[in-house]
C-alpha cells in the first residue's frame, strides 16, 4: 500500500504529492489526512508530510519508493472531506495545497495548563447582607458583584467569576488576604473551563409567526431535498438567532452536527452565552486566543463526538465533524470571513462548497447583506427571507437624524458635537440613560506635523503617517512602530508640532469638555488588545460604570444595552472615499448597524449622523434603513463598471523587500495577462481601479484601465497590485493558474518576490 504525501515545505516547486510506501505496521493508522513522518529529499532528512491519497500502485520503481517512518498525528477519517476541501481551496483561490492544507487541517502541538482557583467563602450569610448594603451605599460595584455571586452560592471557579461575572483576580486577591474567601488552586487545561463556563439560563422562546414561518419553510425544504443556501434577511432584533438556535435543534435532533460562524467570538459574546445557555455542554467554540494545541483539543472533541456544535470565526468552518447537518453563518456581510491570508478564501464560498459536499444545510443571515450575496438571492442561487420586524414588539422605532457639518459650522459651532447631538446627549445623561458615540479612527491626532517647515511623521516601515496618542506616544497603526512625540522638529528644530484630524482619544476629550463629569470608556484596538478587555469594557459599560461609551467599528457590533439611549455617528462619510471598490457597501452596513444600536430597551432612541455629504445615497439609505433602495443603486454602480458581483475581480499582489523586483514582476505579469485576455476583460491597477466610490450623480468616476505601478511599502515590504477583471470566474482560475504555471516555467520572477492571488466575485 502508497501513500501520496504532501511534504511540509514551503515552495511552489513542491507543490506535488510524493509517493511512500506504508509499512505493516503503520498501515491502520494512515489515512487521507494524517500527518506522517518520512525521509526527504538526497539526505534523507527526517520531514513532515500531509497524507492526501492511499492508493494499490505506483508507476515509480518500488525499489525507489521510501518507507514512512512514523505517525505523527491522526485525525483520522473525516479529514477526508477536508483534504478534498483543501485541494478546491488551493485551485480556486491560488495557493500551493500545502498551504491548504495548512488552513483546514489542525496541527497538533503542545497545550500548556493554565491555572484553575477555586474561591470558597468564609462569610456567613448575615456577614454577606451586611457586606452588599456597604457596597450598595458606596457604590463599590465591582465588589458588590463579588459578595452577591458568593450569596447565591459559596464556591465559585476563577473561570466562572472571569467569564460569566466579569469578576478578575485582582479583585479577589484582597478579600482573600482578609480571609473572606479560602482559595485552592490546580493546573488544568483552557478547553476543559470552557465547558465549564456556561450557566444554563436562556430560556427557549416560543416562535413568534414570521419566524415560523421561516423556520418552516427552510426545513421543508431541506424535508424535499433543496439544498440551495437559505438567507435570512432580517432586521436587527428581528429574531434571527432565535431560528438559528431552533435550526440546530432540529439538526441535533437527528443526530447531526452544527457549526455556526460568526465574525469574532468577544463581539458576538452575547450570542455565545445565548447558545450556551440553550445548548451546554454540547456546545464549544474556538477563537483566536486559543493557541494551535488548544483548538486541536476542540477539534478532537469534536471529531469524538463529545460536542455537536461549535462556534467560531472563520477557521472553524473547518471542525471535523463526523455528519455535518447545518452550517450557520451569521453576520454574513462581515469582512472578517474573508482571509488575509493565502489560500485568500471567502468562508462564505467555501461553505457553499462544504456544506454541498455533504449534503449540508447552508444558512446565513444578515441585516446588511453583502452585495454577492444578495445578488445570489436574486438570481434564486440563494432562498431568500426577509424579516423586517422586531421579535419583541411594542419597541419605538429611533428617531434618526441627518446633520449638514457644513451647516453646523457656518452657525460657527465648531465644536465635534452638532447642536442636536448636544441635545439629545444632555437629555439622555439627566434621565440616567447611556450614550455611544462611533469615530472609527483610533488614537489622538490622525498626524502630526511640524507647523513651521511642514515635516510630517512618517513609520520609516510603511508608507503611512503616525498617528498621535494620548499616552505621549506616536504610533504606526499598520506595523505598531512606536516613538515617544519629540518637543521639536526633527527637521528643522522648531518647537511647535502639532496633530490635525481626531481619534477616539481627541472624542473623549471633547466629551469632558462638554459634560464635565461624565464618566467615559473607549472600546478600540488600543483598550482592547489586553486579554479579557473588550469583555470587561462591555460588562462595564452595561454595569452603568459609565455613561458614555466612545468607539470605532467595534461598537456598533451586535451589543445589546438595553439603557443605551442615543447613537451620534460622528463622521459618517469617513470610511466612504476610501480606494476600494466595496467602500460604500462597507459604510452603509457599519451605518445602518450602529443605528440599530439606540432604542434597544424600553426607551425610544435616538440616532443622530452627522456627515459633510448628507444626500449622498449611502447615508440617506443607511438612515432610513433601507436595504432596498441602497442595494438598487449600488448595484447598478457595480454593474455598469462589471465589479463583483457582476464580474469576477482577481487581485495580483506582488510582494518583496527589493522594490525594484516587484516593479519588474509587475511588467512580466501584465505583459502575460495582456497576451492572454479577451476583448471584455480587462486590467486595471491599483492606482485607477477599484477605487472609485462613485457617486450616483456620476461625479469622481475615473475610467482609464489601464496597468500602472503603484508601489506601496508596508513593513518593510514592497507591494503592488495588478487586477485583473473578467466576466466570468472560471475564467480568472484559468487565467491565473496559466500565469502561475508560465511564471514558473520562465523562472522569470526575482528570486526574493512572493505573489497573493485575492479571488473576490
Ligand atoms: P437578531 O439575531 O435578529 O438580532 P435575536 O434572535 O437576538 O435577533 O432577538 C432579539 C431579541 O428578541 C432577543 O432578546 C431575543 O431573546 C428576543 N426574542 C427573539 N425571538 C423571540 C420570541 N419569539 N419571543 C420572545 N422573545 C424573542
Ligand atoms: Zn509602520
């Protein structure tokens, strides 16, 4: 018996299956998907290599053939299907199957302990009472929590207090020096606590009409054997999750398995604890935090049977479960499923292509659909549901306002506040009510620059300027090169540098300003990047800890605050004129999101976005939550121009640290392309191309397609696009697998230049 290996080595000229011969003794260990051991290449060095086919024969000289020489690790079995998965992966989106492999096959590595405390009470239950009512009157918040959790039961796991209370160590350690609380500790591994966390309290809604009738019609037709993907346009708070939690049952029920996607596991929280609570312990999930060894736990456990759903971000497409019956994806317009990564794959596509493999059921959802998607509803590829009430009724719609900046400053408000915007924040704060203020940019100060000789500070890694920062610092928000803001000029030795632009930071301040007193967070790339922070930032802000809660993007994700009376979106245009052909799709789902987050309690709300382009289409549609009417016209933007999803998009990514290489390979590549490319395809470059926010009136459109060289440099590489645009997207495969297999022919590339290939349509 062979065995048709993929050896662990990165090169486009390995990228190839070498045949090995399986001893005896091996032979029950090895299937599709193992990773074995073997002797590579005229030294025979011990290598690592992906098992991709078993198979009787082999056309080389058995004397020739090596002996595996052990087992490394084995999933084995439904690795299968991913193996498969992988190879459509590395064809369809330009990557070796190495890499694709990569990407879908868990390696297995080291998982170290981490440590378990478990906190026994002391206090008796009078000692308690007297305890909370203290920390009532002093609103001692943190320590209320603390007593109160102790109350309802005297001993609590770290990981409970951490991950459902909020409750961290450091607010422990005190009350255990006094001898309130006896701890005993022990070293167990991340993914045993997880199951452990959840505390079964969400309780099982009955369905309202319309989404029964949803979930009817997606599982009578899976009862008829339809399995086109089903989409469930709905509403934020229509109740989406509610059928996606009546979906698995159904599927768990059959003694099938779940997976359900969601962008990033800390901004979906909430949804997290929803399915916890609902499913427990046969529900896990997998983030990024987890490290390589500890999702390899998760996928063991999945692949054993000892969890039926898993939820995650993209990656967890990926879990091996043995009968896959539904694969969920929410919040399915989220730029997170895409990767960055090589193979550069759509999650959305490849579910497609996984869930019809098996047979699976495809569901995804969204308030702001992506235009693909959409489009694939339209065409009937895709079943379409809209619910466009709110499950729980009786809730007022928000107030939304659109605010002319323009205006505003010729009534000489200069302030970043709109007059409305004062308005309606000063209410909410004297009716105890929260407010969340969106500005998605980070830091203090967009740049900084020397006022007399002009001098602007650039990150010597990256073309980009730094960015200020409260905390004395400049920084790179690219590569995270950082240097303290010098008091001069380092040009010309003036001693007057100052920032222009704004940040979350700069918006705090003008917070202060206007309220003084007012207590405020910021939930950012900056507060967050500390494990456990953008829980405790949310847990603090729904505690009431603070009245104002300022952010970029990151905030208008999914939170739910009841108390959260108004949303001023500070500069609603920002992210519009951005180079890329998907910036006005981006803004008006970020738009319309971050006006669904006031009014989500009891209290009607109110949204005020201010903006310097008030009848621009994107912003008039967002305010009125009008998905229709922004799909109509975007569309027929995107159509008259052939972008995705009327035409298929390739980007060509040329990378080095050499630039005069990239400049080089940029000239072979379109010099093939242009060779090879029919009448209604065409290349573009980075510099003219896919940029173009173009507006309705048909302002700002630039239509010369033709290849330039546009010459980046982000941390220390060298980078440029070519793209390349066609009408249909077999035919960008094709085009680039012949450019690849031509490129490697000719060895014409510089030997220090990488390629990506960026498959969008
Ligand atoms: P979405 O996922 O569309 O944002 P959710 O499923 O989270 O909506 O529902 C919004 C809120 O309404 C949640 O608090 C949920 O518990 C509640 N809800 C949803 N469906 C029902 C129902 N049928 N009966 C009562 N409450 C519901
Ligand atoms: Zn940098």
């Amino acid at each position: 018996m062979f065995a048709k290996v993929i050896i662990d080595v990165s090169s486009a000229e390995l990228d190839r299956a070498f045949t090995y011969r399986i001893p005896a003794e091996l032979m029950e260990n090895i299937e599709v998907g193992t990773i074995v051991e073997i002797p590579f290449g005229k030294g025979n060095r011990p290598t690592k290599g992906f098992v991709v086919e078993l198979t009787d024969h082999s056309d080389y000289d058995p004397a020739l053939i090596k002996d595996i020489s052990a087992v490394s690790t084995s999933l084995v079995g439904a690795e299968e299907q991913l193996v498969a998965l992988a190879k459509w992966m590395g064809e369809e989106y330009g990557s070796t199957f190495l890499q694709a492999l990569k990407t879908v096959i868990p390696v297995k590595t080291k998982v170290t302990p981490v440590e378990r405390v478990t906190y026994t009470c002391q206090l008796t239950g009078p000692e308690l009472t007297e305890r909370i009512n203290t920390c009532r009157r002093r609103h001692y918040t943190a320590k209320l929590k603390v007593y109160e959790a102790f109350f309802a039961n005297p001993v609590i796991t770290s990981e409970i207090l951490s991950h459902s209370m909020g409750i961290e160590a450091a607010v422990m350690k005190p009350l255990v020096e006094k001898g309130e609380f006896t701890t005993e500790k022990e070293r167990i591994f991340r993914t045993m606590a997880l199951s452990t966390i959840l505390d079964g309290r969400d309780k099982r809604n009955q369905l309202n009409d319309l989404q029964q009738s949803v979930l009817d019609g997606i599982l009578g037709r899976m009862r008829e054997g339809d399995l086109r993907p089903s989409y469930i346009h709905g509403i934020t708070a229509s109740g989406k999750t509610e059928v996606y939690m009546h979906l698995a049952e159904e599927v768990l029920a059959r003694g099938q398995q779940v997976i359900m996607l969601i962008p990033e596991i800390s901004l979906t929280f909430q949804t997290v604890m929803r399915f916890y609570g609902r499913f427990q312990g046969r529900v896990s999930f997998i983030n990024s935090r987890l490290s390589k060894g500890e999702r390899y736990d998760q996928y063991v456990q999945a692949r054993e049977g000892k969890i039926d759903i898993m939820i995650g971000p993209r990656s967890a497409l990926f879990t091996p479960f043995q009968n896959l019956g539904l694969i969920i994806m929410d919040e399915e317009h989220d730029q997170a499923y895409r990767s960055e990564q090589t193979p550069r794959y759509s999650a959305r596509e490849v579910a497609e292509k996984r869930a019809k493999d098996l047979g699976a059921l495809l569901v995804m959802g969204s308030a702001t659909p992506s235009l693909s998607a959409y489009h694939n509803c339209s065409t009937g590829k895709y079943e379409l549901y809209e619910m466009n009430r709110k499950a729980v009724e009786g809730s007022v719609p928000s107030e939304v306002s659109i605010i002319d900046m323009r205006d505003e400053l010729h009534r000489g408000n200069r302030s970043m506040f709109s007059g409305l915007l004062q308005i309606r924040m000063q209410e909410a704060l004297n009716a105890g009510q929260q407010i969340m203020l969106f500005y998605n940019r980070r830091g203090y100060a967009g740049f900084v620059s020397c006022r007399s000789c002009g001098f602007v500070f650039k990150c010597p890694h990256c073309d980009i300027s730094l960015t200020a920062h409260r905390n004395g610092k400049l920084l790179c928000h690219y590569c995270g090169y950082e240097i303290p803001i010098p008091d001069t000029c380092p040009e010309c030795g003036f001693p007057h540098i100052s920032g222009f632009g704004a940040g979350t930071e700069k918006v705090e301040a003008a917070v202060h300003k206007a309220f003084p007193g007012v207590r405020t967070l910021i939930m950012d790339r900056d507060s967050t990047s500390r494990k456990n922070s953008m829980e405790a930032i949310l847990k603090a802000f729904a505690d009431h800890e603070a009245d104002v809660l300022i952010g970029t993007q990151m905030i208008v994700k999914g939170h739910d605050f009841p108390d959260v009376t108004v949303m001023g979106i500070l500069a609603a245009d920002m992210s519009l004129f951005v180079s890329d052909y998907r910036s006005g799709e981006q803004t008006f789902s970020l738009l319309t999101q971050a006006a669904g987050r006031a009014g989500r309690g009891e209290h009607p709300g109110s949204v005020v976005i201010q903006t310097y382009d008030p009848d621009h289409y994107v912003i008039r549609s967002a305010a009125a939550q009008d998905y229709a009417g922004f799909y109509a016209q975007e569309a027929a933007y995107r159509r008259s121009r052939m972008y995705p999803p009327f035409g298929t998009l390739l980007e060509i990514i040329v990378l080095s640290e050499d630039p005069s290489q990239v400049l080089d390979a940029v000239r072979i590549i379109t010099g093939f392309l242009e060779q090879n490319i029919t009448r209604d395809e065409s290349l573009l470059s980075l510099d003219n191309a896919p940029r173009g926010f173009q507006k309705a009136d048909g302002k700002n459109q630039k239509n010369d397609d033709k290849a330039m060289r546009n010459l980046m440099k982000r941390k220390d590489v060298y980078r440029s696009s070519i793209y390349l645009k066609t009408v249909v997207r077999e035919r960008a495969v094709e085009l680039r697998s012949a450019l690849c297999d031509s490129l490697m022919e000719s060895r014409a590339l510089g030997k220090n230049v990488y390629l990506q290939f960026d498959l969008q349509s």
